[in-house]
C-alpha cells in the first residue's frame, strides 16, 4: 500500500493492547474458564483476521461470528481455533458447516429437526451450542415462565436428534453492563433461569461440555457467570464503561491528517447548510475524513479533534468525505500533521457518549475505505486496505 494513501485518513490496530486485554481477561477468570473471542462485525470494524490470528497465537478457546460468511473468512485465512456462528444459518448450508469445523447456534426445536436431517443426509455429525432466551427476547428455546417446561423439553428433544453434537448451551444478558439496581436484579434472574434449565436437563441425564453467558459486563461484576466458558466482545477491545476497572486498552486509535490550510475572513460561511460562520478571520484546516469513513455527521459543529498543541474544533457540517476544523489557535499543525479523533488521547467511550450511543457503534463505522495499520512493538507489522482487497 502506497504512503501518500495511509497519510489520508487511517485506523491503528495496536495488537499489544489486544494481548493485553486478552491476558487480564485470561488472569480474571482463571485456568479452568475457557475463553472465547468475540470476532463478528469484522472484529467490530478491528480486522476479524489479523484479530483472529492474534487470539489463537495467544491460546484462545473460541471464536465467535455472526454468519457463515464471517466464519469462512476465518477458515480461508487458516485459522483452525472453534468458531461459533451466534445467527441463523440456512440449513441447506449444513455441509458447509461441517467442512469448515464449525459450530452452529440452535435456538428452536424446528431449526434443531433441519440441521439434524440436513447432517444426516449430508454422511455427518454437525456440533451445535443451544442458545436459551432468558431475558434478551431474541433468538433462544423460550424459557421464562409458562414457557419453562415446554422449552425444557424442547431443549432435550434438539440435543437427542441424530447427527447433532451439543457440545455447549448459552443464554445472553442484557442489562449485565449496567449498575443500576434493577438491571443487577435482572441480570441476576436471567442468570437464576439458566441455571434452572441446566438443572431441569441435568435431570433428565442433559450435560454439556461448555455452557456459558459472561460477555463483557459479566466479566466486570459478576464471576459466578463465568461456568466453563466468557465470551468478551467490546472488553477484547478496551473500549465499554468497564474498560478502566478491568486495566484494558483501547485497540483502535483513528486518525486523520490536514491536507489543505486556508485563512478566511469574518463572517465566511463553511460548509454545508452555513451552519458555522467565522467570527472573525480564521485559519481552517481541510481532513480527508466524512462520514463515508465513519465519522458520524452528529459530531458536526461539537467535536474537537486531537493534537500535541491544543484541540482543533470541527467547523460547521462533517461531509461525505471532508471534514474542516478550526486551527487559529495551532500555528504549529500544518498540512501533512496527523489529528486524533479517537484513540489514546480521547476516547471513542468519550465520542459515543457526546451522541448518547456506544462506542460499539463508532469502532464497527469504521469504514471499508479506511486503511488499517497492524501495530506491534511501535512498530508496523501489517497493512490493510479492504476496499482494494488487499491485506
């Protein structure tokens, strides 16, 4: 990849913070917890391959994506670790799936009857992880309530088909990450529901080799969770309100560089909209980052952007592709010089906060256009540039 390209805008994917925060991670829960690693959405927007490698150097147990697709990638690229899809996948795909080693989520007895007789059909044995709905209200067996013992059974009707290896059962929190007593107590009750249903198959002669439901909030609070398996997602990354608590990194730093500098008089209308009118005269860099890059057009007008000599507000509306930010109070930025939005210095927690959402969000918006620089030891250890297929 040329230079000039990375001068543009760029991600830094510093894979000793991912080391990191995979080793605390690994020191909070011990020898005998399994470890899985959650890589979908591209590794929230990190790099799934480049993370992936980095993990199952580390030793990681597991992996999880989304989709088929996602797990493809992995295996392409020579990763061998256990790779879980959490989403559905059609079960005209199931030989797939077993070519690849891969493990598939079930979440009702009719998908468990149509991977078991596409298995079967296919001469294999397909291994599958139950997922439970304890309280998420989305994918999963129903088990709350009324629907406890019909779910149960259910479960073990899907785990005695043929050609289906349960190898492991999961449900999902979804107020883990919150302090707020209400979100405890029912954290607490999703997790009382799964243990219940583990107890009701246990009976009925049901166990399972990896049973799990810590993801990154439970890490931080709650270790009676952990069972045989975590599966931190955001925490990998170092970003999520408990980021500080549990001593992690954040992995990704995005940054831009100036690459046009001009002075405008008072009252110069920048932007789309006029939005933002100089005051008086102004000396206004030009980025090469918008929101086609995935920085979001809701920081228009509010966000300042990083430098070694003081902050540089953004200027009236972020554009597809460009970006202008006050540098009147910077005489030493010129064109070339690079811009933290977010990384070591501000934080994309900080960022999300500003739009009131995640910084999940911000991470996975990272776009395709953006190349990635793969950091180990201060130094560049890879390039990517997805939008070229390169890597």
């Amino acid at each position: 990849m040329e230079e000039e390209i990375l001068r543009r805008t760029w991600a830094e994917i510093d894979l000793d913070a991912l080391s990191h925060n995979y080793r605390a991670a690994r020191d909070k829960i011990g020898a005998d917890v399994r470890y899985l690693g959650v890589v979908k959405a591209d590794a929230y927007g990190h790099g799934a391959l480049q993370v992936s490698r980095k993990l199952q150097m580390l030793g990681c147990d597991y992996l999880a994506v989304s989709s088929l697709d996602e797990a493809r990638e992995l295996r392409r690229g020579g990763i061998t670790t256990p790779v879980l899809i959490l989403g559905h996948t059609p079960p005209e795909m199931t030989p797939q799936l077993i070519r690849h080693n891969l493990t598939q989520t079930v979440s009702a007895l009719a998908k468990a009857e149509e991977y078991s007789q596409a298995a079967e059909a296919s001469g294999g044995v397909l291994r599958v992880h139950i997922k439970v709905d304890t309280g998420m209200s989305r994918l999963g067996f129903l088990v709350r309530g009324e629907h406890f013992a019909g779910g149960v059974d259910a479960i073990a009707k899907a785990c005695a088909l043929p050609c289906l290896d349960a190898e492991g059962i999961f449900t999902h929190f979804s107020t883990s990450d919150s302090d707020e007593p209400g979100d405890r107590a029912y954290a607490m009750e999703q997790f009382s529901v799964f243990t219940d249903v583990l107890d009701a198959l246990a009976k009925r002669g049901r166990r399972f080799r990896l049973r799990h439901c810590a993801n990154s909030g439970a890490l931080a609070r709650y270790p009676e969770t952990y069972l045989d398996m975590v599966r931190p997602g955001i925490a990998l990354y170092g970003l999520g309100d408990d980021a500080a608590a549990l001593g992690l990194r954040p992995v990704m730093s995005l940054y831009s560089c100036v690459s046009t500098i001009k002075v405008f008089d008072a009252d110069t209308p920048i932007s789309y909209g006029r939005m933002y009118r100089t005051p008086d005269r102004r000396r206004v860099g030009v980025l090469p980052i918008g929101y086609a890059d995935g920085l979001f057009r809701g920081f228009s007008n509010r966000l300042e952007l990083w430098t070694p000599y003081g902050s540089a507000p953004i200027l009236g509306r972020i554009c597809m592709d460009m970006t202008m930010v006050d540098l009147s109070a910077l005489p030493e930025v010129h064109v070339g010089d690079a811009l933290e939005v977010f990384g070591a210095h501000q934080s994309a927690d900080a960022l999300a906060a500003m739009l009131d959402t995640i910084p999940y969000e911000l991470v996975c918006a990272v776009s395709k256009r953006v190349p990635r620089l793969y950091m180990e030891h201060g130094r560049v250890t890879e390039r990517s540039l997805r939008i070229l297929g390169q890597a």
